[in-house]
C-alpha cells in the first residue's frame, strides 16, 4: 500500500496548500497563498492533530512513509515541500 | 451535605482480574495484563498490544439472547453489575426499585457490535448505501448506548433514575459521581453505578493509530503501558466495565452493609483548550482536584494516596504531574501515587470506574497498587509514582482523577467512612 | 434553598427553521420540514422521509478549521449554542469560566463521520482512517467543541437516555446551578441521516414506511405507524436567577420548575409504564398539582401502543380531554437527543406568547380521549407547561416550566 513508487509525483505548493485545506481548513485572518509558504504551521494556526491528519494524507497522496513527528509546528509549508520533494 | 454515600457493592470485570479478588491480586502483585492483539489481527496496525479480558459471557450467565443482543462492553457492565449486587448483599427483590437507579458510563458505547454490523451491511466498506437486509433486530440498540444503561437496570430491577453518561475518558468517574449526586438529593436511595467500554476493534485502533496516542512498542506487549516512565511512548488500549452499589449511609449502617469506602468529594471540569491535546500546566484538573477535595471537606494534606490517570502518553504524564503540584502543593512530593493502567491499560470510559473499584480495594487492604514497568522515570514527572512493587500503606482517604478528550477533567475522593467520623 | 433556575436564551436548529424567528413562525403557520431524504439516495430503503435542516452552508456560519473536524450534527450543535448565547446576550469571555459548563444529549454521535471512516478502514486500511475519527463520531463530542468554542471550563458532561436526552441534561444543568455554578448551556442537536444510521434506526422498528410527508408521522392517529427522524434540536442557556440578575439578564423565558424522570420496568415483567411516574415526580416537584399545568408537549411516539401510554398516562393525571396537548415535532420528525430539548424551547416560546403551536396532519383517534390541538394554533393563558419525552429501552422524562411572571 505504501510501498516507495518511481512513479511518486513531485509536489506543487498549490498540492500543500490544498491539503491543508481540505484536512484542517483556514484558520480566520489567515490567507492561504504563496506568502504563507515561509509561515510556520504554528502561526498558521494548526495544531498537532491538524498536522497529524495532514501528514497521513501527504503520506497516501505521494507514497512516503514519514516520521510520527515529520511535520512540527514550528516547520513552514516549504520545509514539507523540500522534505517530501526529496524522497 | 446531609446525605452521605458509601460503596457498599463492587463487581469488576478487568484484563487478569475478573472479579474483584482476582483484580486486585492482579494490582498487588503489580502484574501487567498486556499482549498482543487476539480480538482481532493487528498486523495492518500501528499499535498492536492491548489488554484484553479472557471473557465468556455463557461461563457468567448470560443466556444466549443476551449474548446475541448485547455489545461486549454491554455484557461486561451487566457482568459487572451482577457481581456489585451479590458483594453488597441487598435482597433486591425487596428493594423499591422505584427508589433504585443506574448509571453507566461509556466513552465509545457499542463500538464493536457497530463495527461488526457494518462490516456486513456495507460488504466489508465496498457499499455506502448500506444494505439493511443484513442488519440485525438489535442494531438500535447498537447506535444508541443508553441501551447499556437499561440492561443494567433490567439485570437488577431498577425503575428509578437509568442513565448512560459519556464524557469520553472521564465516564466512568462522572458516571458515578452522577449516582452519587442522584442519592444526595433525594431523587434515589441505591444506585447501581459504573461504566463499561470494549474499544479492542479496528476502527478505535485505527484511529487511535491516526494520532499516535497508542504504543508502537510491538515488540514488548506486557512491558508496553509505562506510565511516567520516561521511555513511555503511548498508552495500550484495554476493555472493561466496573459497577458499583451506593447507598446513602445511614440507610447501609441500618441493614448491616458491609462498607468499602464513602465517596466524599466529586468535580469535574473542562479544559476549554482542545478536542485531543493537555496544556502542559494541568490548572482544570487541579481546579477539578481541589472543588472535589472542597465538597470532601478535606485539606491536599488528608489526601494518603492519589490514582493517578496516568495513560502513559507523553502529553498526559506530564499535565498530570503539573496538577498535582498545583493542587496538592508540597503535599504532592509526599504522596504515593500510581497508576494502574500500566498493568490493565486504558479501558476509556470503563477505567474510571475500575479505579474507583481500585481505590476503594485500597482502603480497605491498605495497601497502594504499584506503577508497574516504571524503571527509569522521566525527570519531569518528578513525584512518588510507587514503581514496580505495591506499597503497604495506611490508605484512609484516595484522590482518583481521570482526564479525556474533549477536554473533561474528573476528580473524585474517597475516604474511610469511619474515619470521617472520628 | 433551591436555586431558582431559568432559561435566559436558546438556540435552534430544526429542519422547519434554523434560528427561533424563522423556527417559531413555521411552527405557527404548521409548516413542515419533513420531505424525501436528501443527504443520500434511500430510494431502496423501505422509509424515505426526513426532517433535514434544508438550506443549512456549514461554512456560512462556522470557522473553515472546524469544518474537517466535526460531523454535520456537531455543526448545527455549534450554531445552536452560538445563537443560543447570543440570545442572552451572554459573552462567555466576559465571566468566571469555571462558572460556566455545557451539558448536551447525544444518541449516536457524529454517525455519518463514522461512517466514511468506517468505509475507508475497511476499504482501503488502517492508515487511511482520519485523526478526526478519535473524536468527532463521539457522545461527547458537541459538549468538547462547544465548550472549546466558548471557553467553558465549568462541569460539563454528556447524557445519553436515546429520546429523553434532551430533558435529562436540563436537568443536569439545573443540578449543577444548584451546586453553584452559575451557567450551564445545555439541551440537545443530532441526527444521523446518513445511510448507516439510517439501517441502524430503522432495526428499532418504529419508522414509518409511509412516503407522502402528510401521512407519515401522526400521534394519537388511528392511522399512526411510526415517525419520521429528523436532525437537529436546541441547545439552551440556564442560569441561576439570582446570578442572572445580577448581570441584569432580565427574567428569561421561564423556570426549570420541575422534573421527574422513571424507568419502565423489565420487558415481559408485566409491570405498569413508569410514564405515569415520571410526570407525577415532575408536577411535584414544581411544587404543582395537575390543574395548574395549562399545555402538555407530548412524547408522540406514533407507535400505537406506545400512543396509548401517553394517552392514559395524560388523562389520568389531568383527566379526559381537560388539558390541551401538541406534538409540535410532527412538523420536525424526531430529532432523538434534540427532540425534548426542542420542544422545552418551544414550550418557552409557547409560555412567552400565549400560544400553543399546533400538531399537524393528525387526526385524533377520539379513544384517546385528549385535547390535541391540530391544525392551527390555539391561543391560551399559558402559565406552565409540561413536556414529556421518552427513549427507547424504559426511559421516561418529564419537565415542568413556569412563566417568569407566575411564582
């Protein structure tokens, strides 16, 4: 099921942003875009079981297997891109 | 508070401990009822261990109908219920059942009947439009829990007050801090009071999985549950269902009852923060502490042993180290305190209750039940958690408190009633 | 040294009205909320109504971040309480957060999440169960959120009695106002009309069969045979008076003056309806006798047998045909654990206007021997009112309110 493809796609900003919308919303005040890419998930407004629910979905979309703790709330949307991008 | 309630009967159904004797050889001699998974196959999952009771419901008396209507945890609490009433010793043919009621906690209700059900409705999740030719006649009785509650009240005859109360991990204190409250003001004389979950199924592994909050440590199922340790890394999912009898005092004194604790001191309160996650500075629960303490009349310093939630997640341990302090004060560096869960795991709504059963057991054998598995503690859950071996110990008045997702945060004291009345 | 306890706002969400204004004048006017499912296809189920809060945009009215995170009946539960505190003009940021707790009735919890994880569990594995799934199908799931929401750290809880749900957390509440605390947002919002619930509910054998929305949900009809579910319900504001005063409330739509609850006795034991009781403890508790009580909001179950109960367990107390009685949720369907919390809202409405809503397409079976005020509404001094609920398994439930002005 989650067996490492060659076929695993590269991941867009617009792909993390996706999923962070449909996983765990848009916290108020907050503009989902280009600009949030250097935000940490924490000043995003997302909580550990936010982060949670996307990680398991980053995990069933592109076909990696991540650490329990992969995605912390002081990391920013780029930092998932690259870590993701790099597998 | 006029109206004084005491635990006159206690009937427990936990992983190693089938009845309360069983149970509490188990506690005293601190061995672990943890294993690997054999109600279902684990293998897919991310936490395999769990405690599991060896259960089968014809060896207790429950008829094959029963059997076949009733959710497990629902046989657990009825189990349960039966053995409170034999240890209490009340004819309750003679008893006006209008006058007698039930509650039973639940976190999770009647998850492994439901999950059952589906299975076949749904053809293994290949149908969302769900084939009702294959439901069975007591599948309402599986969506609504209350369900668990009238089968109680029907295995003992009650027709006063009959509740389930669900407030996730807290349950099975809230459960019975509700009876109490119904004896108090006059709206019952005996309730038959408990809770009961039997979560050991797929869907509550695989969501448990889905936040990390159960063990991974797969390769070592009965040293798995390590509370306040500092290699804990999750608690071991368990199954169960305590019940007790409560009377008001003066009524069990009048028949001759023989009394295993008075339930002093009850609060509950919510941390408002979030559905899953503690803030680390554990204030709810110390507020919840201190107003049961309050209604107890009892000072943080009365307090001889406190059992503790103590699930074993990294996150609980922590807050709840955080709360004693802030409640117990310099008291909390004095105190034993343990957690049970280390050796039956965490029955979610159910362990409430068995550990108001523990705590009781405690007072009368004087004796605290160790934290088992607790080698090499975390620094920061600095207190006297009784590791590995059970403490002989004057043991007149217990705190046991409870801590659950969506944020509840139960504290209840029991005491010695005859020491309340020195 | 009981503390008088009143309702100082609610909150409503029923499938004939989201919010009270827009609730009350359906309710008036008998206008229905029952109609063909249409959350999902039940055309090869043999029941096919519902009472569905149509034209509900989760998103209209709640933060995107609680969206993936709660069932539909924990959002509409989030905006009864929202309107609910809004009505009495409460900010709970402005108070003792202690002093303010949420207690709510549940039945089956968020089902339909349970559901789609359910289904991807078992179709596609472990891992693709939602982290969600720890919380949001669970009973006490819209205490947490609302609590959360509204930073109430007071005692909370969770009551679960199937259809008395919504009375017996009143009830809870007022119990926790008189041990002190000041604020309990309390009452009951559900459903589960998704496919999977829907099997699960018609296994307890009582819902109607019928398919045209005039006939198929009718108490103490001689043409009853079973009731239509629905979704949605009331959360309700209860304060102690005193302390309302304090914060110049004003008196509120009425008292919590009695209550009563009573358990049937074991099936086949051959034992009289503990219903009878239940109403008996409530009136006594209010400090009442039955000729005081001015309307009866009755259970309805639309089960004849269970329609006869009521019936006797009416004129017995009150006498053939001597109080008025309604079953306003013949409009609504049954909303399970939002069912009794909604008709104490409506009953309150009831008391505040002098009116007693009406119990549409029913025409009385005239054994029954009750007043049922059908078709259009009935205009009335309306002083106290008792409402009934029952669940399924022995659950019987009774309130009493009272009008603020009528100690």
């Amino acid at each position: 099921m989650s067996q490492e493809s060659t076929a695993t796609p590269r991941m867009t900003a617009e792909d993390l942003l996706g999923i962070l919308r449909t996983c765990a919303g848009v916290a108020d005040d907050i503009v989902l875009d280009d600009k949030a890419l250097d935000t940490d998930f924490g000043s995003l407004g997302y909580d550990s079981i936010a982060l949670l629910e996307v990680t398991a979905n980053l995990e069933r979309t592109f076909h990696v297997d991540l650490d329990d703790d992969a995605i912390k709330a002081s990391d920013t949307p780029r930092d998932v891109i690259s870590m993701i991008n790099s597998r | 508070m006029n109206r004084r309630v005491v635990i006159t009967g206690i009937g427990v159904m936990a992983p190693g401990g089938i009845g309360t004797k069983e149970f509490w050889e188990l506690l005293s001699d601190g061995r672990t009822a943890t294993r690997r998974i054999s109600l279902f196959d684990p293998a897919q999952f991310r936490s395999q261990v769990a405690a599991e009771i060896d259960f089968a419901p014809e060896e207790h008396g429950l008829t094959a109908r029963e059997v076949r209507r009733m959710d497990r945890a629902a046989q657990l609490a009825v189990v349960a219920a039966r053995q409170a009433l034999e240890d209490s010793g009340i004819d309750f043919d003679r008893m006006n059942p209008h006058r007698t009621g039930v509650t039973i906690g639940s976190a999770v209700g009647a998850t492994m009947g439901l999950e059952e059900e589906y299975r076949v409705v749904s053809d293994d999740g290949r149908e969302w439009l769900v084939d009702h030719r294959y439901s069975v006649p007591h599948l309402y009785g599986y969506l609504v829990p209350s369900s668990f509650a009238a089968e109680v009240a029907w295995a003992v005859g009650a027709e006063g007050p009959v509740a389930l109360v669900s407030a996730g991990c807290t349950s099975g204190i809230d459960s019975v801090g509700h009876a109490v409250e119904l004896i108090r003001e006059g709206s019952a004389d005996v309730m038959v009071a408990g809770a009961a979950d039997a979560p050991i199924s797929p869907i509550t592994a695989a969501c448990f999985d889905a936040i990390k909050a159960t063990t991974p440590r797969n390769d070592d199922p009965e040293h798995a549950s390590r509370p306040f340790d500092d290699s804990r890394n999750g608690f071991v999912l368990g199954e169960g269902a305590a019940v007790l009898v409560l009377e008001e005092l003066t009524a069990a004194r009048r028949r001759g009852a023989h009394i295993r604790a008075e339930i002093a001191g009850y609060a509950t309160r919510s941390n408002a923060f979030h559905m899953t996650g503690l803030r680390p500075d554990g204030k709810e629960m110390a507020e919840a502490i201190r107003a049961a303490l309050d209604e107890a009349r009892l000072d943080a310093g009365d307090v001889d042993y406190v059992n503790a939630h103590g699930s074993g997640t990294k996150q609980n341990d922590r807050h709840e180290t955080a709360a004693f302090k802030r409640s117990l004060g310099a008291h909390a560096y004095e105190v034993p305190i343990s957690s049970i869960k280390s050796m039956i795991g965490h029955s979610l709504g159910a362990i409430g209750s068995i550990e108001i059963a523990a705590s009781a057991l405690a007072i009368e054998n004087d004796l605290v039940p160790p934290t088992a598995n607790l080698r090499h503690p975390d620094p920061e859950c600095d207190l006297d958690y009784v590791p590995i071996t059970a403490r002989e110990w004057r043991t007149e008045t217990v705190l046991t408190v409870g801590s659950g997702f969506g944020g509840f945060q139960s504290a209840m004291v029991l005491t010695n009633p005859d020491r309340r009345d020195r | 040294m009981n503390t008088s306890v009143i309702v100082t706002g609610f909150g409503v969400t029923a499938p004939n009205g989201l919010g009270t204004r827009d609730y009350w004048s359906a309710t008036l006017a008998g206008r229905s909320g029952i109609d063909r499912v249409s959350r999902f296809d039940a055309g090869r189920y043999p029941s096919r109504l519902a009472g569905e809060v149509s034209g509900f945009a989760a998103a209209d009215h709640l933060p995107s971040r609680l969206l993936p995170q709660t069932d539909h009946m924990t959002r509409l539960a989030l905006v009864a309480a929202e309107l609910a505190l809004a009505d009495a003009n409460v900010s709970p940021g402005d108070a003792d957060s202690y002093g303010m707790g949420v207690v709510t009735a549940s039945s089956a919890g968020g089902f339909e999440f349970g559901q789609r994880e359910l289904q991807n569990l078992w179709r596609h594995g472990s891992r693709h169960v939602s982290a969600y799934q720890s919380f949001a199908w669970f009973y006490a799931v819209n205490t947490g959120q609302i609590s959360i929401r509204h930073g109430m750290r007071g005692p909370s809880g969770v009551v679960v009695t199937d259809q008395a749900g919504g009375l017996d957390t009143v009830a809870q509440a007022r119990r926790l106002i008189r041990k002190g605390t000041d604020l309990v947002l309390a009452g009951g919002v559900d459903g589960s009309i998704c496919p999977w619930g829907w099997v699960a509910q018609m296994a307890g054998g009582r819902l109607s069969r019928c398919d045209d929305p005039g006939r198929a949900y009718l108490p103490f009809d001689a043409r009853a045979a079973g009731h239509v579910p629905g979704e949605g319900g009331a959360i309700l504001v209860l304060e102690d008076a005193e302390a309302a005063a304090r914060r110049g409330a004003g008196p509120g739509y009425g008292e919590i003056a009695g209550y009563g609850t009573a358990f049937d006795p074991r099936p086949g034991s051959g034992g009289a309806p503990a219903l009878p009781r239940a109403m008996e403890l409530a009136v006594r508790d209010a400090g009442l006798s039955p000729g005081d009580i001015d309307v009866v909001f009755a259970d309805g179950a639309a089960v004849p047998a269970l329609d006869r109960i009521e019936a006797d367990a009416i004129t017995a107390m009150f006498g053939a045909g001597r109080v008025p009685v309604t079953v306003p949720k013949t409009m609504t369907g049954r909303l399970y654990a939002g069912g009794a919390a909604l008709d104490l809202a409506t009953a309150l409405l009831c008391l505040r206007d002098g009116v007693i809503p009406p119990t549409i397409n029913v025409t009385p079976e005239a054994a029954y021997g009750l007043d049922l005020v059908t078709r259009r509404p009935r205009t009335a001094p309306v002083r106290t009112a008792l409402i009934v609920a029952r669940g399924e398994g022995g659950f019987n439930s009774a309130m009493v309110v009272r009008r603020p002005d009528d100690e």
